[in-house]
C-alpha cells in the first residue's frame, strides 16, 4: 500500500548495465540516459571521491594522471569492482530521479543469463544500495528479445543473440520464458582486445582501448572484403619497438582477420544453442530466424556471415543498441503482466 | 574494387551489393542447405527486367515495386535472393507484392526486408520507414505479449466482491434513507389532524349548545373549509392548513378554561404553561389525532384528551382507562406491574407525556419522581402521591383508593 503511493511519486527506472554502456529508463519518459559505463576516481588525502562517471569519464579513460583512476566497474557483463559500480549507479540513479528525489525508485536490472547467483546479487544489491526501493533483475536475453519486438509470448520459437559489451547471450524463447541459453564471454571488448593484439603482433604498434573501438567502429567487419584490402583507416599509437608514437594506415581486411576469433566463438555460440534447440522451436526459427541486438550487431557483415554460417535468416532489429533498455523498460511499463519475467535474488 | 576508392563509407552501395551476392552463392554452393523450395516458375520477371533504374521508381512507388525494380534491375530471380538471403521466397514475395500479412510478425518482416534491401543495394532504413507507413493497419509494429496464465479456478475476483459489496451498502443505506424519510413525512402530515379534532370538538360544542367560544376559535381554521363544515373527515384542501391551526384550535381551549371547566371538571392543572408548551410542540401533537375521535366517548374525556395533548400519550389502546399518569414537572420514570409481576410498561415520562392505565385491577405502580407526576382518576385530580424526587414502590393503581386519596 505504501510502496504503491510512493511509486506514484518516484520515477521507476529500468537500467541496462552494460559492460560498455549503461541506459536508463524511465517510466514513461523511454530512455532518457545513454552513457559510457566508466567511473574515474580521484584520490585525495587517501580518500576516494567519484570524479566523473559516464561520457566525461570515459574521456579520461588511459589518460589519467597518477590520482586519477577511470574504472570501468563492469567485466564480462558482471560487476567486477563492487563499490564502484554501486557510485555509478548511484550517479545514474540521481542524474534521472533529481527532480522527485524523496521516494526512491522501483529498479528492473538486467542481468547476463550466464551470471551466476553470486553475481546476480552483486547487482543486485548495489543498486539496492545505490537508492533503489525495489530491485528486480531480468535476463538479458529475455528483454532484448522484448525490445527487439519478437512475439516472446506466443507459441512459436524466437531466437535472440545479443552481442553486449562483455557478453553475448544466445537464447531460444517461447512462450514468456527462455527455453535455452547460452551466455559466452565474448563481445565487444574482446573484439577491442583482439584489435589491439593483433596490431601490436603485425605492426608492433601498442593502441589504445579507445582507439581500438574506433577502428571496429569504423572498418570492423565480420569477414574480409571479396578482394582488394577494403576501407582504411589511419591508427595512431606508440610504436613497440623504438617507443616512439607512430600512425599507420590499416585496411579493413587486416581488422576483419583480427577480429575472425571473437566472431568466430560467436558463431560457435548460436550453433550450439542451435544444435540444443527443440525440433518444433527449430523449425520455427527456420521460417523467420535469427535476430540479432546489441552494439555487436552493427559489426558490419555479422548478420552475413551468421547467415552462412547457419543457413537461416538473419536480420538485426530496429536501434539494437537500445534492445535491452527498451525491452527492459517495457517490462517496467507492463510490469503486472511480464512480472513473470521479473526475479529477485531475495 | 574500384568502389572501395570511390566510397569508402559504405559497404552496400549498389555496385558492390552483387559482390557479397556472389560470394554467398559460391558459399551456398558448397554447404548443403536445407532450402526449402528451388522453385523454378518465376522467371518471368528477368525477361523484362533492367529495363527501368530501380532510382526512377523508388520515388513514390510502393516498397514492394521498389525491391522488384531493383532485384529486375540486378537481373535476380526471386529463387536466387532466396537462396542468398536464407529468407523463405514465400516472405520475400510477399514483400515485393505487399502482402504484409504473409509475413511473420512485425520485427521479422522489418529485418527481412532490411536485409533484402541492402543486398538490392537501397536505403534500408528509409525501405523500412515506408513499409511501416505503407503497412499502418495490418502492420503491427509493437508486439503485443500476453503471458500464458493458468486458468482461474472459477472464483470470484476479489474486486467483484468489493464491488459488490459496494453496491449492496449503497442499495441498504439507500432504503433506509427512504425509509427514514417516509416517516418523517408521516408525522409532517400528523399536524393537519388535530384540525380534524377541532372539527370534531366543535361540532360536539355546538351539538350541546356550550363552549360557543371554543367553536369561534376553531372558525379561522374552519373559515377555508366552510363549505363542508359538516364533513368530519378533513380532505387534502384542508390538510394543507398547517400546523398554525392546530395551536389556533387548541390553544384558545385552554385560554378559557376557567370557563369550560367546572362543567367538564376538567382539572385546573391545564394552564397558560402548557399552552405555551402546545405552541413549542404543535408538530408533536399527532397523538391526540392517533387516537381517534371514535373512542371517545364522553365530552370530558374528549377535554381530557385535549388537555394531554401537549405530550405523548401511553396506553391509548386501553380505552376503558380511569386512571391517568402524567409527568408535570421533571421527567419521570414509572413501572407499571401486573399482578403476577409481570411488566406491563416501564418508561421515562417525559415532562407532559401521559399513561392512561388499563382499567385493570392489581396493577402496582412504581415511581421515581413522586412529586412530578400528576394522577388523575376519571380525569380528577388526586393528591400527589410524594414529594419531588421521591421514589415510591407499589403503589396500587385502584382508581377508588387513588380517587380516595390512597
């Protein structure tokens, strides 16, 4: 009864916590924040202050003085430094709640479907403790899946891959709940790692994990060009062998074979959950296929090589970027009727 | 290619879109894959395509005549896309003919159609812009989801009970106020009776010739009704003589009766404080009219009862009674007993309120006030039975023995 009345006067929010970006939703205002997953720390007299989280962190990101310290408080799709995620949220939580901050909020977390209990609670309880009055926790595939608009509900098999950050989630749904799952620890990170490995290998030139997400960005590519060297691009970093900084050029095609092993593990992801998939759910999937959503997805040409790679549709969903808030978000919306997706640790 | 100089930016522009096509045909080629139909009938289209630049039509054309312009303008059948794109050419024909309600369901058809548009090398997401628009009423784009719940047990939701219950609050409260209401209405239609009782007053004044006075007073009442003054029962005209008329009618007996009463030996108690009292409660007096003038028989008693109509009267079924109760000062508590013991009424007498006691023998009366209460036996006053605010126990209510001064 009292939690109802305050939840008229706080703003209910749906949080994406990314590996690489965090989206907040709010009840009936959509997504009202987009930022960079990272949180730069000063230290000042021993103490530790948040400095800068989101965008103006990121900035920061391998350029910080000694003091300074910018964290990226999520790996692999799961809180990796517990207090400073807790400061983020708790940044993100009070950058949308300003104007109504006497109630807390209600607070749908999604959460990788490959998380593990301790994990799940991690999250969970830093955004209790970040502010939230109630935390539920979703699967990510699950509100991708929402988000992306498949017909979750209905008797007939969808297939969602979506390629986070730190994660990719591959799930078979039907029916409101997930019939399979597989979560492997692959996404865009590893595909940066992979940039950043196979340009120091070949040219001995150490980049950045910034610059790296701008090469994948601009010249990424699940597989190389027909013939010819693709598009190019100029790479700026510090050269491995007399330590200077050096700018080279590299091609589209050198960035497509960097990046052949992190495709690769996903392709091998959705055959596997393919090959666990149920006849009936198959021959579904057959008819309309494979959906794609998350930043991996606009990796130019994945949707191409997945659908060589298993002979089924695949088509990549409207913003798949926002997917999970959206999906997310909308599970908030409707939370009587989709509470059935919603869990809690506790 | 010389594309890639060219436009570095983008993958798909229509010059380089067959070049993954090839490959994906070379790579077809070499896996087996599970397409449903090679179907070979449609080759119609290839005859008379490359005719028109798929730019020129894609102005205000329809998205389904923009892609086959533009597949026509690739030289591709359908079966080849199909085969390319892994999208079932039933879907794919259904896009280029419009047929939105052959697709599955809103993400799908948007995603197949995104993904054939770029392999025809246009503007996916302006394609998909305008099949949203094209589609507004079959194409759904927000996926509606219900979840499967178990089926209910059949028992009544509590919000029904409420309302229910809600409902049936509203219909007894509602009946109780009308209820309510429609006694208050009876006692407002009491007043115009004790006119009735004047009537019949007067009309016995004047059969004996006395009390001309009482029958003058009775006149301005009367005055409305002068066409059927011998009409005893009063109709609507002159029920709507409020109750002005009744204090008119009573009170001017009592003004005068110094007058009337050695004859009727109506007790000397009647006076100027009880006429006031009328006044205040001229409402109140419906209990005179309750009894109806039939039962009365001797002129006296009709006095009596005028005299006792300033307060409620008890007892008025008993119609032989002698003895009469009454509280005159403070109210007073009486309890009348049969003879066995058993209770025949026990209440508060309210200050002019009366009992008329059954003309009965045995009965024993018991009274908190003494003083305040008034006994008259055959309408003569007798000597009050104590002092005020004394209480007496078994006092016998035999008229004689009261009459007596017992």
């Amino acid at each position: 009864m009292f939690s109802k009345l305050t939840g008229w006067m706080s703003a209910d929010m749906a949080i994406d916590l990314g590996t690489a970006n965090t989206l907040v939703y709010v009840k009936g205002r959509g997504i009202v924040l987009n930022e960079p997953s990272v949180v730069a720390i000063a230290e000042e007299k021993g103490k530790k202050k948040v400095l800068a989280v989101g965008d103006e962190a990121k900035m920061m990101l391998g350029r910080t003085p000694g003091y300074i310290q910018a964290i990226r408080p999520l790996r692999d799709g799961v809180i990796a430094d517990f207090e400073v995620a807790e400061e983020m949220i708790k940044h993100f939580i009070r950058k949308v709640h300003n104007r109504r901050s006497f109630a807390s909020p209600l607070v749908i977390v999604c959460v990788p479907s490959g998380s593990t209990a301790v994990e799940r609670r991690a999250i969970q309880e830093s955004a209790e403790s970040a502010g939230a009055r109630r935390v539920f926790l979703i699967e990510e595939p699950m509100a991708a899946a929402i988000g992306a608009g498949l017909p979750v509900t209905e008797p007939t098999g969808s297939m969602v891959v979506d390629i986070g950050g730190g994660t990719t989630e591959v799930a078979v749904l039907s029916l409101g709940g997930i019939v399979y799952s597989r979560s492997v620890r692959v996404g865009g990170d590893k595909m940066d790692e992979a940039i950043i490995a196979y340009i120091r290998r070949n040219h001995n030139l150490l980049v950045g994990e910034g610059s790296a997400e701008r090469i994948k960005k601009e010249i990424g590519s699940a597989c190389p060009p027909e013939d010819g060297e693709g598009r190019t691009m100029e790479i700026k970093g510090r050269d491995l062998m007399n330590g200077v900084p050096k700018e080279l050029i590299i091609s589209e095609r050198q960035i497509a074979e960097s990046l052949a092993e992190p495709v690769g593990a996903i392709i091998e992801a959705v055959k596997v959950a393919l090959e666990h998939t149920a006849p009936e759910l198959a021959a579904d999937i057959v008819d309309k296929g494979i959906v794609l959503t998350g930043g991996g997805a606009l990796l130019s040409n994945l949707d191409y090589v997945l659908r060589h790679a298993t002979g089924l549709p695949v088509s990549i969903a409207d913003d798949p970027l926002s997917c999970v808030a959206l999906g997310t978000g909308r599970a908030l919306e409707e939370m009587p009727k989709l509470k059935n997706v919603l869990t809690s640790m506790y | 290619m010389d594309s890639t100089a060219s436009d570095p930016q983008q993958t798909e522009t229509p010059a380089e879109a067959p070049e993954p096509a090839a490959a994906a045909e070379a790579a077809a080629a070499s896996e087996p894959v599970p397409e449903p139909e090679p179907v070979s009938e449609p080759m119609s289209e290839p005859v008379i395509g490359a005719v028109a630049p798929p730019a020129a039509l894609a102005v205000n054309a329809g998205v389904g005549a923009t892609l086959r312009s533009a597949r026509e303008g690739m030289g591709k059948t359908l079966p080849e896309c199909a085969k390319l794109l892994r999208i079932r050419q039933p879907f794919l024909e259904a896009l280029e003919e419009g047929r939105h309600r052959d697709l599955p369901g809103g993400t799908y058809a948007a995603g197949f159609l995104r993904t054939y548009a770029e392999f025809l090398g246009l503007d996916s997401e302006e394609m998909v812009r305008r099949f949203r628009e094209e589609g507004a009423g079959g194409f759904k784009n927000r996926t509606e989801l219900t979840f499967p719940s178990p089926v209910s047990e059949g028992r009544i939701p509590g919000g029904a009970v409420i309302f229910l219950g809600l409902i049936l609050a509203a219909v007894a409260y509602g009946g109780w106020y009308l209820l309510s209401s429609a006694e208050t209405k009876v006692t407002e239609m009491v007043p115009p009776l004790p006119d009735r009782l004047a009537g019949v007053l007067n009309r016995q004044a004047s059969l004996t010739g006395e009390t001309r006075p009482a029958g003058e007073a009775a006149k301005p009442g009367e005055e409305a009704m002068k066409a059927k003054e011998d009409v005893v029962p009063p109709t609507e005209t002159e029920e709507e003589k409020p109750a002005a008329q009744a204090p008119a009618a009573s009170e001017p007996v009592k003004a005068e009766a110094p007058q009337v009463e050695p004859p009727k030996a109506e007790p000397p108690k009647v006076e100027p404080v009880k006429a006031e009292a009328v006044k205040a409660e001229a409402p109140k007096v419906e209990p005179p009219k309750a009894e109806p003038p039939k039962v009365e028989p001797p002129k006296p008693e009709a006095a009596a009862a005028t005299s006792v109509s300033d307060g409620k009267v008890y007892g008025t079924e008993y119609a032989d009674s002698r003895v009469v109760l009454k509280a005159t000062g403070d109210d007073c508590w009486i309890q009348v007993r049969e003879v066995d013991g058993s209770l025949l009424m026990s209440r508060l007498l309210r200050r002019g309120d009366s009992f008329r006691v059954p003309n009965r023998s045995g009965l024993n009366l018991m009274v908190g006030n003494a003083g305040s209460l008034e006994v008259s036996v055959d309408g003569r006053k007798v000597p009050a039975l104590g002092a005020a605010g004394q209480v007496r126990r078994d006092i016998r209510l035999d008229p004689d023995k009261l009459a007596a001064g017992g």
